[in-house]
C-alpha cells in the first residue's frame, strides 16, 4: 500500500521546495514522507516549503522536521485582456 509521494524541486524564483502529499492520515506518515524528500537535497542548502498555517496537521509535521516559519506569501495573477 502506497503512502503518497514526496519529490524536491525548484519551486517559484528557483528556490528548491518540498513538496508532500500523504494518502493516509495515520501516524508518522507525513513525517517519513518529508524525510525521502530531503535525501537528494544536498547538505546545506535551504529548503523551503509552502504550508498552509491553516492546516494544523501539515504544519506540526514540517515543524517536527526542522523547518522553520520564515513569513508568508501570497500568489497572484492577473490575466492580459
């Protein structure tokens, strides 16, 4: 049985992020998912993560991982017309 994926990318202005989504909400899925996210990232380099305060669950998962709130974001677009 699968416990979702996880993946390291470049996200928004070429920052490397995380990226996890869990498929089952039991205990220490989310965590081990953050962990095999970070085995490519090279030692040293900042790692960054877009979490929703909101969701409480994600957040205290991302916390016990070492990350730390930084500040916060908000993305918007605007289409040519």
């Amino acid at each position: 049985m699968s416990t979702g994926w996880s993946r390291s990318q470049k996200g928004w202005a070429g920052r490397p992020e995380l990226s996890v989504e869990a498929f089952h909400l039991a205990a220490g899925y989310g965590h081990a998912l953050v962990q095999a996210a970070f085995r490519p990232v090279p030692v040293g380099e900042p790692v960054f993560a877009a979490v929703s305060p909101g969701y409480a669950r994600s957040f205290r998962v991302f916390i016990a991982a070492g990350f730390r709130p930084i500040g916060s974001e908000v993305l918007i677009v605007r289409r040519r017309s």
